[in-house]
C-alpha cells in the first residue's frame, strides 16, 4: 500500500518539474556565423598585410606596371577581334614620344609647363575617346570642367573691355528692336550687352579655340582616330583639338588650382584670339 503511494507521488513529482529548454537553431546559427566570419578574418588579415609589405597589390607605390596611356589595358582586349577592319582601313599615326609631348606644354604653359601635371594626365588630357575604344581614357570629363573655366573668363573679359575692337563687334551684332523699344540704360550696365550678342560665340567658337590650338602644336599630339584619315575636317578635327584646349585647362584647375587655369585660360586663349583686358586680373580678385 505504502509502496504503491510513492510509486503515484513520484510520478506526480515528475510531471510538475519544469523541463529544460533545448537551444533553437535561431540561436545557435548567429553564433556559428560570427566563429566562422572570425576565423576568415583571421586567415586573411596577416596575408593582406604581407601582399601590401610585397607590393604585389595593384596600384601600390612599389608597383612597377607602366602607364595606362602606354598600352591597352589586358583585361579589355580581347583574343580575337570580332569585327574585321574595312578593306580601305588605314591606321591613324598618333603621337609616342614624350619629349614630344613635353614640347608642346612647354610652348602652351611656359617653361616648366611640362612639370605642371603628372604623367598620367599630360596623356589624358590629348587623349580623345575614338583613340583605342576610350580603353585607355579619354579627356571628356576634363574638357567639360575647362569649358566652363574658360566661358567664366571670356565673360569677365567681354565685361571688363570698355573699350576697344570687342564692344564694337559686339555692338554689330545686336538686332534693333522690331517695335522701337528703347532698353534701361545704365553706367553699370553698360557693357552687359556683350553678353547677349555674338561676341562671346566668336571667342568660344570651336574653330577659333583649335587655331589656338595650332599655335601650340596640339593637334601633333593629339591622340585620336579620325573616321576618314584622307579628311581631317570633316572627320571632325577641330572639335577634337578643341576639346583638348580645353582639357588641359580641366586639368591644371584640378592638379594647379583654379586660379592657374584661369590664368591660362585668359593669356593663352583668350588673348590670342583677340579679347585683351587688362582688368580681367582685377576682376577675378
């Protein structure tokens, strides 16, 4: 009888007792996740680090891999060339040497112009984008920034010529008034309306930016495949001299500062084809 009411308190006793919760896999996979991560970065750190004492790591400063501007990047040249050049096809000689580049800023920036910008850039800047497929860069971005360096100083330079050849062409260009209106004039405003007319196109015009340009001797350096080697122009070649005017002006504001591409801008652009000031230098103060 005794026997049999332990045996029933027992098992009661067990019923009640609370029972033990067992880890869920939610929780166990963070964990496992965190060692495994862990140990990744445990491996690789020293062998990162060893790679970087190495120099094997790309663009590092012990690297000796030449230039971008020098060859074609392997990894974008591919095996075979899938499209066969035209029978008339004719390859575009462009220019290799560097003293010869050299020269050319030499006589577009001065004596030390060859020292101005890095390597890299001095090719980027007469590199154009029909020049190896643009695998090897090209100068759109460059130009884009000089072009607006160059319109804020033709702008400040047509403001500040009060007198002279430009106000005059400029006054040419302004249509009279259809109906007989007479605009608000001001001393201030003076000089305003060569803003609206045609002068600042005449300065800003690519055909007047690539004869500078062959003042210089760019267009012998000038990196770029025309679409007919016979024709020049009408492959387009003042554009792209133009853009390369233009490109190292981008260049020089990012390397030298915005105030020597103004500078160069004004002296060797502007004033070359006709638009003297002397109070542009004021001006931009």
């Amino acid at each position: 009888m005794s026997s049999s009411l332990q045996q029933s308190s027992r098992s009661l006793f067990s019923c009640l007792k609370p029972a033990r919760r067992r880890p869920t896999r939610q929780c166990s996979q963070p964990q496992r996740f965190l060692q495994k991560q862990q140990r990744c970065l445990s491996s690789f750190t020293p062998q990162l680090d060893q790679q970087q004492q190495d120099g094997s790591i790309r663009g590092s400063s012990t690297s000796t891999e030449p230039g971008r501007w020098s060859r074609t990047p392997p990894a974008m040249a591919a095996p075979i060339r899938a499209k066969p050049y035209p029978p008339n096809y004719k390859p575009f000689p462009v220019n290799k040497s560097p003293d010869k580049l050299d020269a050319m800023y030499a006589a577009f920036l001065g004596k030390n112009g060859s020292k101005m910008l890095s390597d890299e850039t001095k090719w980027l800047a007469v590199t154009h984008k029909s020049f190896d497929h643009g695998r090897r860069g090209f100068n759109d971005r460059l130009a884009f920034l000089g072009k607006r360096i160059l319109e804020l100083q033709c702008s400040l330079g047509l403001l500040t010529a009060a007198e002279g050849e430009v106000l005059a062409k400029a006054a040419e260009a302004v249509r009279p008034d259809e109906y007989g209106r007479q605009p608000f004039t001001h001393p201030a405003l003076a000089n305003v309306e060569v803003l609206s007319g045609r002068g600042k196109e005449y300065f800003l015009d690519v055909k007047q930016i690539a004869a500078v340009a062959g003042m210089y001797g760019i267009p012998e350096v000038v990196r770029w495949q025309p679409r007919d080697v016979n024709d020049l122009t009408t492959s387009g070649a003042p554009a792209v001299y133009a853009q390369a005017v233009l490109a190292i002006i981008g260049a020089l504001s990012l390397e030298q500062g915005g105030a020597v591409a103004s500078r160069v801008a004004r002296e060797r652009v502007l004033q070359p084809s006709g638009l003297k000031s002397g109070l542009v230098e004021e001006a931009t103060q």
